[in-house]
C-alpha cells in the first residue's frame, strides 16, 4: 500500500477515531464502574489516552485507554486501601495510578520495551485467563441485577449457580430485577452472536454501542409511553452532574500497601500494553515497528495525567487498535480523534448517558472475561504440551487464589521447573543462563547474516537472541541456527516464529536449521523441542516442511528421518579423515542422480571429539573423471597435500587461481576437465567445495546446515555442474 | 608423520614450560607438547610440581621414550610446594616465554574442565599461556587460526604471534575477528529510524577497525605470513565470550587472545573476558601477554 500524506490521510483516520470512539464509551463506562469508580474515570482515561499517547507515542495504529487487566486490582485497592471509606479509597487508589505512570516512565526511559520477552507465554496466557475468569466472577451478578454475598473470584466464581436460581426467584416477583437482568442476558446475547448477524448496517456500529442504543432506547420508550422506568435508580449509571464534582484530585500519601499497588498497576499495565504494541504492529499495512520504549513512556505519563484527573489507568488495548486498524486508521491521528470524539459524546449526550442501566454494561465485562478465559485456550496449551497446559492452569489458579505479580511469577517459576524436568538437566540452565549466548555476524562475501544461539534458547535468554534479530533489520537474509543448542522452550519457538513473520513482510527472510535433531514434545509446530526427545521423522521442523514441499514441486522425493548411509560416501577423502555418524533429511532427484542430505559427523579423536552437521549433496556422473578436490580455503585441498599433490595452475585463468584451490593426482587429466567454460562457471557462482572421487561429486557450501532457499541453490548449481563436467568429459 | 612446514621465519617464543601432573592424559598432553615446541623451535622445560620419587621418575621416562624425536631440547624440573606459587616464580626465574597447561574433558558438566591452578595461572602468570584441549599422541593439523583483533592492551603483539605461530603449525587460515560491542554502536534500535541509524554507525565502525587491524597486519613480518590467508570478519556479540562462540562455529584448531592489563582492582571484577572463554572452551586456546610487563 502506497504511504500517503497526513492530511490526504486524515478523513480514514478521522473515520477509525469515530468508530473506536463508539466502542471506547461503552468500555470506558463498564471498566471504570467495575473497577469500582465513578463512570466518568473511564471516559477521563480514554481521553487523556487518546491525547497525550497520540502526541508523545512511538507506536503507529494502536489506541490507548482504560485496560481490563486491572480491573480487579483497582477494585480491590479502593475497598481495601482505607478501610469502609471507599471515597478516601478512591482518592488514595488515584494517588497509586500517579504513581504507577511515574514507574512506567521510568521502564520506558530504561528501554524496558522487550519487557514482556521475558515472561513465558503459557504463564501471560494464563495470567490473561484469570483476568478473564475474575471479570466474570465480579460482573456476573451485575448483568443478572442480583446482590453476590462473596468476595474472592474462585467463591464468586463457584457461586454462580447460586446466583442464577436467586434470579429466577426474584423476576418472579419484582418486574424491576426482570428487566434489569433481561437487559443484561439480552446484551451478552447480542455481543455472542454478533458477528452472525450478516446485515451491513447492523455491522456498521460495534456491539458494545448496539447494547448501549438499545438500552437507552428502552428507557426512552419508558419516558414516552408515560410509564415508570421499571429498572431503579440505583442500577443506572449516574454521571457527575458538575465540574466540581467531576474533578477529584489524588491523596498523596504513600504508604506501603499504595506504592505495591502503584508497582502492580505499572507491572500488569507495562506487559498488558506491550503485547497489544507487538501484536497490532502485525497488523499495521505499513509495517512499521513501533518504538515500545518510546510508547511506554508516553502510556506513563498519560496514566499520571489521568489519575490526576481522577481516571483510571491508561494501556495500549488490542481491541480497540485492531478495530482502528480495520476501520482504515494509519497513524496516531486515529488515536488522537477517539479521544476528541469522546470529549463531544461527553459534552452532548452527558444526560443520556445517565440512561444506561449497570447490567448491560456488565454483559459487555462478562462478555470480554468469556473470550480472554475461553475454554479453547485449554485446548491450545494442552496441544502444545501438557506441560504447557499444567503452566497454564498453575498460573491461573495463583492468579486467582493470590494476586496477578504472584501468579505471573509462579507460572514462571512453574515454567523452569518444567524445563527441568523435561531436559533431566537443572545444570544446562544454572551454567549458563548468565553466558551472552548468541552470536550473530554477516557471512564472508555473502549477504546472508548467521545467527547461532548456544545451549538452551528460553523464556529466560529470549532476549538476547530478540536484540540480535532486532539490530540485523527485517530486510536483509537470516539463518538462524539452533545446531548449537539443547534446549529450545514453547516462548522461544513463538518468538521465533513471530520474527520469521516481521522479515517476511519486510522482504527479509528468516530461515531456521537445526532444530530438526531436536525432538518435540508434542506435534505442535511451537512445542518445546530438546535433545534426544523422539524419533526424528515424527514432528516435522519448518524446514522440513519446506524441503518436502520443494521436493514435490520439483518432483524429487523426501525423506526426514535417520538413514542408512552409503557406503560411497566413505571413499570420499573429505570423510576419509571424519567418522560419519548419521544422515538425515535425504532429498533424491526423479534420475536418483542428485542426492542432498544433512550428514553429522565427528571430527578429533576421543577428547577432541567435536559433532559437526553439514548440509551435502552428493552428484552420481555417467563416466568416470579424474578425483580432484576444489575449494576456497584450502580446506579440501590439504588432506591432497599432506598425500603430496600440488594446486594446479588452470592456464589463463588468473582469478581462478587466485580464489580456487584446485588439486587432485593427475594434472593433465584435471587440466582437461577445466574447459573455460567449467571455470567461467564456478567463478561466478557462489563458492562451493567440490570433491571427485570415481563418477561422483561431493558438493558442499560451508560445513553447516544449510536453509531451504540455499539448498535449493545447491540443486541447481549441481544441475548445471553435472551437465558442464560430462559434456567437457566427452568432447 | 610429517615435517615441519617452514622454519625460516624469526622464533617468537624461545623457552617453553610445561606444568605437568600425572593424569591419564599426560601421554597425550606430552606428545603434543612436544610436537608444538618442535614446530615453534622452542627449548622445553617440564615442571612438576610435588615430590620426585623414583616412581614418577621412571613413569615418566616411559612416556618420553615413546615420544618419536628427541630433537626438542629439553630439561625435567622437580620442585616441592604450592603449585600455583611454584609455577608462577619458575616462570620469572627461567625466563619463560610460553606456559603450557593441559585442560581436561569432562562431558555433562562442561566441556573442558580447567584446574584451578590453571585458571589462576592463566590469569595471573607473566607470560603467554598456551591451553591444550586437543592433545593426541598423532598430529591432528591445525588449519584454522582465530584471533581477537579488538582495540585493546597487546593486540597487535596478538595478531603477530598468531600468524607466527598458525604459520609454524601448518595452518592455512587465519581469521582475525573484531567483536562490536553494542554499546560502541551507541544506537539502541527500537524501530526503524534507530534501526537504520544504527547500521550506518556499524558500517563505519567496521571500516573503522578494518583499517586499524590492516595496519596492525602489515606491521607483521612477511615471512610469518607465507602460506597463509587472512581475513576480517566483524562480529556483533558480547565481548571476550562471542569469539569463542565463533571460533566453535567456524570450526577453528587455534584461538589466539590477548590478555588484559590489570590497571585497577574495579577492572579486574568487571573484567571477566577471559573468564567466559575459560567456562567453555572451544578450541586450544593461547593467550598472549609479552614478557616486557614483567621487566617494567
């Protein structure tokens, strides 16, 4: 998509604003009174949200405002900070949301931007389950209008039923609690099957303002019809009526119990918004990559402004940004209009909005904690590993049963004890999880940079191999190679993946190898792959996808798992002085006479043993030709020296000479394989080592695995080197 | 097996000493030991430290009498104390060049084990420091030689014994690598604009230490460098650790270090290069620290 100017953009931006604007009331009125505020907290936030993020962001597309992830922390603040003096409670939560923003400034002038790398993302999906789960067990009662008797999430949770049967009961009797509760069911029964219903004007307007137009509508109809409103006063929202009501500053008193809830709002609110950065930065059409620290900064310091206006805390949300981004939005601007939006809702429809009944705007929390908790969640962890499922539900019930920080680190913690146990090997992550593991350079007169990552590549070290990726910049080539280490876990992999995504749409490329030695824990393409865990062929790496859909365009065959090596191979002098170990990953051309195949062998003797795998392919001729070795570095063409054999000169052929080195026993014989064309050939190709032996080839790049793309590189070099070595060996 | 490949060029190190213990490794350790000193032109001294008895005497002249030549000039010192301090002041009285340690394997726990004598050593002694992880009792060539071409204390004297000594062993290849430490860039990259910053800052600071490590290499003798080819290559990773890792990957025989002045008590904390490459050794690893430190 072309970039077009600010102002020849601005109508689809001005546009998105509105639309987001239209979710953004409904949520901001719902978050803040669950969170046990006055409604217009969440408009305040959503304001200064849009406002000041817009002005100061790093971000692109995404939309700030009042999160859900904190809800219950907020809710809990405010009745527990001053006892029964809820007001002071309010006043002193406001005073930790300064607070919090002020810490948040701070990660951000830390560059704590790659902050949610190092959480384990079983445990931030189960983090984000709970939430969900405690949303659910807060507002549930809300949408049905009925009174809850518990307090903690898992009571109220198990409570339910009990609130049900208390509904049925009361409807019965008082038309008032029918209604109310009837709004609500009716509100979650639009938002479920909202996206069923395929009427282009329906879909013109979001859900969430659909439950707000046909709640206030109803009320309407009340007031026109000369009836009673049947819902009481005391389940309608009731929006400040002054300025000065409106306006509350923050009690600063900072005691222990506000500076932990300041540090908890900063924690969850930091990662909350960091994860919606990366995830709508996917969906930005321009493909830009936000500056998170920069971001972080700005969301800091909205939070400041708007808990000094009396509003909640302010994040980057994912819904909202990705219904910017659809709407049409292209830079901050949309931001920036859903906060003026709402300023002109507030100023027009105040009293309006003084119609809404608390049970919708439940349905709408309900409805959020139904989708961040589905049970489908369950599903995906325990496809990627049990392990991952057990992490997951770990972290839910300590987030649940204790608080979000506790629960976050318990699912961590829960997370390398796993590792522990799956690797049988404590010692692989005390020995070096302090050790810079991963090393990146550009390949020598090649534009292919190659990043290998040593040991184990976690949760824990993640971002160090995300820092690496990061400074190589999403256009250029990348091989990352995991031949180097033992242990790769779920976030790693996810990481990784997301990274082959970013250089994609860039037009760079990420390929990995080495990874297909490593067995899976489960089929999953992100489950936790290790040494030794099963047999090779079983789950299939990407790359062995890509090998096997090359074959079948190709009309070659493909087979992943160990094989049987061949005997001719050992007659080659390259493995003469290496003991071979294994083959694997075989690609066999339809003439079977172009054979590619990863081969491990071990070089030294005993202490100096040293595992190597390498990426060969072997080139079956019609005729017999003279062995030669030819190479670059020398590195074929000693094991010939130390038999006694010379380079050989190729005459007229300068450069030749001066970047090949090219040996073998019978010079005459070697001389009149090298035709000009042979050598024209090889010169401008990229550099191969090219070992003779009898009517075979051995052809290999560098001694390392190599990726789908040059592999298929090497199928081709090998095509046209068979066709010039047999038609200059006939003539 | 084979002869020496050339031994025209001027000898870096004139007297080597070899600390030995006896381990199951020593045979190995000897054979090579010898067979480096043969290759360097080198006088050998062997070191034990802890009691001569007749029975380590006739152990160990088993061992030498399987060694194939006996051209290496060399001498057996038995001395009684504190290993560490024995070492250390032998190296000073006999005016040494080139301490030889042997490392051993353990599999699991790490890869190579150092004694912690021989980690003091490496750190404290007053000359180079050459640590055998390789040791057969056959010539396995050396073919690749890698070397730390950062801007640091004894670079240059690095650079030369490098190609002093992968020439003397036969090797063809010498990689000189310049570890770019993050914070030289001085760009951190958060989005594109910082991206684009920070790899122009890296383009020129790769020409930068090019041109320096160039001038380094033209200052090295021409008859150390016959047979040989080099080439630079820039890599971006943690400092001191980074070229082990690279050394592992590019399947080097030789990694040459220069090690560090001690100016301060600070440094010697912060300073921990040559302690990551110690806790995972890739390759036999020489250090380089000129014996003039020890004269001034």
């Amino acid at each position: 998509m072309p970039k077009t100017s600010f102002i020849g953009s601005l109508h689809k931006n001005v546009f998105a604003g509105f639309v987001v604007s239209l979710i953004a009331l409904p949520l901001g009125l719902s978050l803040a009174i669950a969170s046990g505020m006055p409604p217009s907290a969440g408009i305040v936030s959503a304001i200064v949200g849009g406002v000041v993020v817009a002005l100061f962001g790093g971000s692109h597309v995404t939309i700030a405002g009042p999160g859900y992830s904190l809800v219950v922390v907020i809710l809990t603040a405010i009745t527990t900070l001053a006892g029964e003096d809820y007001y002071q409670g309010y006043l002193l939560t406001l005073s930790a949301i300064v607070l919090a923003g002020v810490i948040m400034f701070v990660l951000g002038l830390l560059r704590m931007g790659g902050l949610a790398a190092f959480f384990p993302s079983s445990a931030i999906e189960g983090m984000m389950a709970a939430i969900g789960l405690s949303l659910i067990a807060k507002q549930f009662h809300v949408m049905l209008g009925v009174d809850a008797s518990k307090k903690g999430a898992l009571e109220l949770l198990a409570e339910i039923p009990a609130q049900v049967a208390d509904f049925i009961a009361l409807a019965s009797q008082d038309s008032g609690v029918l209604i109310t509760g009837s709004l609500g069911l009716i509100s979650l029964f639009i938002l479920f099957f909202n996206s069923s219903i395929r009427n282009s004007f329906y879909q013109r307007i979001p859900a969430p303002m659909w439950v707000l137009l046909i709640a206030i509508a109803l009320s309407y109809y009340y007031e026109f019809a000369g009836f009673e409103n049947p819902i009481p006063k005391t389940a309608l929202i009731s929006l400040p009526n002054t300025i000065e009501e409106l306006v509350v500053f923050p009690d600063f008193n900072f005691t222990w119990p506000i500076v932990s809830v300041a540090l908890t709002i900063a924690f969850v609110g930091s990662i909350e918004s960091l994860l919606s950065i990366k995830a709508v930065d996917k969906l930005d059409v321009f493909r830009r990559r936000s500056n998170a620290s920069k971001d972080l900064r700005a969301l800091g310091l909205a939070t400041s402004v708007s808990g000094l206006f009396g509003g909640l805390n302010v994040v980057t949300v994912i819904s909202r940004s990705s219904v910017s981004v659809t709407q049409g939005a292209t830079n901050r601007s949309s931001n920036f209009f859903h906060g003026a939006f709402l300023v002109l809702f507030v100023l027009v429809f105040s009293q309006t909005l003084n119609r809404i009944p608390l049970s919708a705007l439940a349905a709408i929390l309900v409805y959020t904690g139904y989708k961040l908790a589905h049970p489908l969640k369950f599903v995906s962890a325990y496809k990627i590993g049990f392990e991952q499922l057990l992490i997951f539900c770990v972290t839910l019930i300590a987030t649940l049963s204790t608080n979000i920080v506790l629960g976050v680190l318990v699912g961590a913690l829960s997370t390398l004890v796993s590792h522990f146990i799956i690797t049988r090997d404590p010692l692989l992550f005390f020995l070096n999880v302090f050790k810079p593991n991963v090393l990146a350079f550009k390949e020598p007169e090649e534009d292919t940079y190659f990043v290998s990552v040593k040991h184990s590549c976690t949760f824990l070290n993640f971002y160090k191999l995300q820092k690496k990726l990061d400074a190589i910049g999403y256009t250029k080539k990348v091989v990352l190679d995991f031949s180097l280490c033992r242990f790769v876990d779920h976030t790693a992999m996810e990481g990784v993946e997301s990274y082959v995504h970013y250089y994609e749409k860039k037009g760079g490329l990420v390929e990995v190898v080495g990874l297909d030695t490593l067995g899976a824990t489960s089929t999953h393409p992100f489950a936790v792959r290790k040494v030794g865990q099963n047999p090779l062929s079983r789950v299939l790496t990407r790359r062995q996808k890509q090998l096997g859909e090359m074959a079948q365009e190709y009309g070659w065959s493909f087979s992943a798992g160990a094989q049987q090596l061949t005997a001719s191979l050992g007659s080659f002098v390259f493995f003469a002085a290496r003991s071979l170990n294994k083959s694997y990953n075989k690609l066999v051309d339809a003439e079977q006479r172009r054979v590619i195949f990863d081969v491990e062998y071990s070089e030294g003797e005993f202490i100096a043993k040293e595992d190597v795998k390498c990426t060969v392919m072997s080139l079956q001729l019609n005729g017999e030709i003279p062995a030669f070795t030819l190479s670059r570095e020398g590195l074929l063409e000693r094991l010939y020296a130390l038999a006694g054999y010379q380079d050989i000169q190729v005459p007229n052929h300068k450069e030749f000479n001066k970047r090949f080195h090219l040996s073998g026993p019978n010079e005459e014989k070697i001389l009149r394989l090298f035709n000009d064309q042979l050598v024209l050939f090889l010169e401008s190709n990229a550099v191969y080592h090219i070992e003779a032996c009898e009517n075979r080839l051995l052809v290999f790049k560098n001694e390392r695995l190599l990726s789908p793309s040059e592999i298929k590189a090497m199928a081709y070099f090998g095509r046209e080197l068979v066709s010039l070595i047999e038609c200059s060996f006939t003539s | 097996m084979s002869v020496r490949p050339n031994s025209t060029s001027p000898v870096l190190f004139k007297k080597v000493l070899f600390g030995f213990a006896f381990s199951p490794n020593l045979e190995n350790n000897l054979h090579e030991v010898f067979r480096v000193c043969r290759f360097l032109d080198a006088e050998l001294t062997l070191l034990h430290v802890g009691g001569c008895t007749e029975k380590k005497k006739a152990a160990l002249s088993t061992l030498l009498d399987q060694i194939p030549d006996a051209q290496v000039v060399s001498e057996v010192l038995w001395k009684e104390g504190d290993p560490f301090q024995t070492i250390y002041d032998q190296c000073d009285i006999l005016n040494i060049d080139l301490l030889m340690i042997g490392a051993q394997r353990h599999e699991g726990l790490f890869r190579f084990y150092i004694g912690s004598v021989a980690r003091k050593l490496t750190r404290r002694v007053n000359c180079s420091v050459l640590l055998l992880t390789n040791a057969s009792r056959e010539r396995v060539a050396c073919k690749h030689v890698v070397v730390n071409g950062v801007l640091s204390d004894y670079t240059a004297e690095a650079i030369n014994a490098a190609f002093f000594v992968g020439q003397r062993l036969g090797a063809r290849q010498l990689t000189i690598v310049e570890e770019i430490a993050p914070n030289k860039v001085q760009v951190a990259v958060d989005d594109d604009r910082s991206l684009v910053k920070s790899l122009r800052k890296k383009h020129q600071l790769e020409l930068r230490e090019d041109e320096r490590v160039r001038s380094i290499v033209s200052a090295v003798p021409e008859s150390y460098k016959e047979g040989l080819s080099f080439r630079t290559q820039p890599i971006f990773g943690k400092r001191g650790y980074s070229i082990g890792h690279y050394a592992e990957i590019s399947r080097a025989d030789l990694l040459v270090l220069n090690a560090e002045k001690h100016t301060s008590i600070f440094k010697r904390i912060i300073t921990r290069d040559i302690e990551f490459i110690l806790s995972d050794l890739p390759c036999e690893l020489l250090i380089i620290r000129p014996k003039k430190e020890r004269n001034a």
